[in-house]
C-alpha cells in the first residue's frame, strides 16, 4: 500500500504536465492512421503495409528494440477484395456507396441490369417456394427477408444477387471476415427507402480481385525491463480495418482500432523515457489481419518471438474511444485477481466510472493467445456518446476520446503492480 502512495505521488507532476500531451499524441496517430492515404488499413492499395511502415516508424523513433532483425513479423492470407469503381442505381437513381449501400466483400465481378423478384412478406413465402421450384432467378437479383449472416453462407434462390434491405433503425455493417471466399453471387445491403416494389430494376457495377496470397505483417517492439528482462508484460491492439469498398469508399476505423492503436503506441512512448523504464520487460505487438479473422494474433501466437511463457500478463486493447460508461473487461472472470487489482486501483485513483467484469468472448486478439494459456484481458471503453462501427463515419474528427487519459493511466498504474 505504502508503496503505490509512493509511486502515485512521484508520478503526479509527470501526470499535471503531460495529459494534454497524451491526448494529443493519441489524436495525431490517430488522425494518420485514418487519413485517405492509408486507405483504410485493408487489402486494397497495401492499406495495411502502409500503417505498419507508420507504426514500425514511431517504435524506431521511441527507441525500442526488436527480436529480430528488424520490427516485422512476416505472414499472409487470401482475401477477396473489391478495388474497383462500384456503382449501383435503382432504375435511373444512382445511390451513394457506404452510405446507401453495402456490397459484401465476398462479391464476385458483375456488370449488367438486373429485375427485381421481391420475397420480402411472409406471405410471399409460398409463391417464393412455387418460384423456386419453377424458373429460378438466373439474371435477377432477389429482395429477400433472409437474415444477411444466412445469405453469406449460401443463396438459396439461385439468382445473381440478393438485396438486404435495411431500415433507418439499423446500421449498415461492413465486415471482411465473410470476404475469405468469393460467392457466385452478390449481396447488396441496402436502405429500405431507397427502393420498392414500383421498382422495376437495378443496374450494378462490381469488380473482385481475390488476393491468394496477401502479404501481411504484425508490428514487434520491446523496451527491456531493468531487473527482470525475461518476464513480459505484453500489449496488442490491431492496427488494420476494413479497407476500401471500391474505388471511392474506404472505412477509416477512427475507434476500431486506431484508438487502441494510438494508446498501445503511447505506452511504447511512455516506457520508452528513461525515467519510466520499466523492472519487468513491456511488448508491443500491433496486429494485422484481425478483421478478417484474427489472423495476426492467430499467427503470432503460433510463431511467438518470445516464449509465451514469459508473458506475465497480455492486455488488448481495441476500441478504446469513448469511456463515459467505464470499461468492460473480457476475461475479467477468467483473472480474478488481476481483474480485483484493476477496480481497485481505478477505484482508489477515481479514474474510470465503472470497471465492468465479463467473461470470457473470442471477440478480439486475446483469445489466440488466451486459448495457449497466456493470462489476458481484452480491454474497451463503453459510452453511447458515439457509436459509429464498422461503416464510413468512424471518423477521428467524431470520436471522442473520452476517457482516454484515465484509462490511460489505469494501464499504467496496472503494469507497474504487475511489475512489483
Ligand atoms: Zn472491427
């Protein structure tokens, strides 16, 4: 107890001076991560290579090490991606991508005009059946009630395309994680407004380029502890997104993950100077390919650079932007005690307004290692004070960053008590 008074006392002129400075570390990086130029951090024009250049820059720039000989772990995947121009018109009105519309990353190349076949009312089911069985939809695209996880899986009306529509009260999701494999047919998501049953057809323009072999690369630095080099604790946070979706649409993930990015990169900052080197040694690994399957953490967690014994504790941290309802905790039951530490110091220190406890979800970068016996927390803020996800709003000039300084510190003052 004597000892984190201490500790809380020599570190509170460091924190007067520096929380302007955090945030707007956090916001520069942040602003990078999602500009234009980085293409979203997906598989169309290198997005992602372009980031880890930018992450490996700021790790040399800090001064860390690497394990080998240099601060890239090398690996890749297939994708199937959608770098061409993509258009879509309902009869003459041309609808805005992303905003309107949604085309799954799984769609193959397509051109033409297409009639519609609407299936949209349960009391439609029986003549869908009876047009299933008769014509089939070759060379028509089927507004369908199917629920869209079902269509990624197979469509069962066997025409060239589905249309999900999509009410105002929904959001329009974009995901890569079904763009492993490229369907014979497309889906088009789409607001429920913008087309009906007067409308006769729909023009669409779509070109796939499946990547058989995308090279990817996960980000690796360390600062060496002073008393104890060989225990780690390790951050991870996934610094890739979604990419673009054609040629004018592209997903800046301001919260996911650029925020947990930016903080894992301000930690490097932090234990980087002199006066906060740490007894124990610090990780960093930034990860790729998390959106379309948690394959960085997958990969390294395989080819680990260090025995994964070594980890004394792992924390991810992913989406980390708002704060005003606290934390949630991902294997906050698993790590009782680890977890009882983490309220208590935020409770002492009155930083965050609630530590919430969950259980364990593999739902992020955490669970490759966690499932190989490495103790982890997945870590994110929670608040409706924003709530953009997966689409093209997710932009750093909304997020609000909330608690990012108090969170911030919490993982500080987590690390040194792991440290003790
Ligand atoms: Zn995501």
């Amino acid at each position: 107890m004597l000892r984190r008074i201490l500790i809380f006392f020599l570190l509170m002129p460091l924190f007067s001076i520096s929380p302007a400075q955090d945030i707007s570390f956090a916001r520069t990086v942040i602003r990078d991560l999602t500009s234009p130029s980085m293409h979203g951090r997906g598989y169309v024009k290198n997005g992602d290579k372009k980031a880890a250049v930018y992450i490996r820059d700021k790790f040399d720039e800090f001064g860390l090490m690497h394990f080998g000989k240099d601060y890239f772990q090398h690996y890749s995947f297939p994708v199937n991606t959608l770098p061409g121009k993509i258009t879509l018109k309902v009869g003459d009105k041309k609808l805005v991508p992303g905003e309107e519309y949604l085309i799954a990353s799984s769609s193959p190349t397509l051109k033409g005009t297409y009639e519609l076949v609407w299936l949209q009312d349960a009391e439609d089911s029986a003549r869908a059946q009876e047009l299933l069985s008769s014509s089939g939809h070759a060379n028509r695209f089927v507004v369908s009630e199917m629920k869209r996880k079902e269509l990624d899986k197979s469509n069962p009306y066997g025409s060239t395309g589905v249309i999900n529509l999509v009410d105002s009260s929904e959001n329009l999701w974009w995901h890569v994680s079904n763009g492993r494999d490229v369907n014979d047919y497309v889906i088009i998501s789409m607001r429920e407004q913008l087309i009906n049953r007067e409308s006769a057809n729909i023009s669409i323009s779509v070109k796939n380029k499946y990547l058989d072999d995308h090279k990817a690369r996960n980000v690796i630095a360390y600062v060496e502890g002073t008393r104890e080099p060989d225990s780690f604790v390790v951050i991870t946070a996934h610094y890739d997104h979604l990419g673009r979706m054609g040629k004018d649409t592209y997903f800046p993930g301001a919260n996911d993950n650029a925020s947990g990015t930016a903080m894992m990169l301000d930690l490097a900052r932090y234990y980087s100077m002199k006066d906060n080197a740490p007894g124990i040694s610090v990780a960093f690994i930034a990860l790729s390919g998390e959106e379309v399957g948690l394959y960085g953490s997958g990969y390294y967690s395989d080819n680990p650079l260090f025995p994964l014994e070594d980890i004394r504790f792992l924390i991810n941290l992913d989406m980390v932007g708002t704060g005003s309802a606290g934390i949630t905790v991902v294997n906050g039951t698993v790590y009782k005690e680890a977890f009882q530490k983490l309220a208590e110091i935020n409770e002492e220190q009155l930083l965050l307004k609630e530590v919430k406890v969950r259980g364990e979800a593999c739902n992020s970068d955490h669970c490759p290692f966690y499932m190989k016996g490495v103790p982890s927390f997945f870590i994110y803020t929670r608040g409706d004070e924003y709530r953009e996800y997966h689409n093209v709003k997710d932009r750093e000039a909304d997020l609000p960053l909330t608690e990012y300084e108090d969170l911030f510190r919490l993982m500080i003052e987590f690390i040194d008590n792991i440290d003790e």
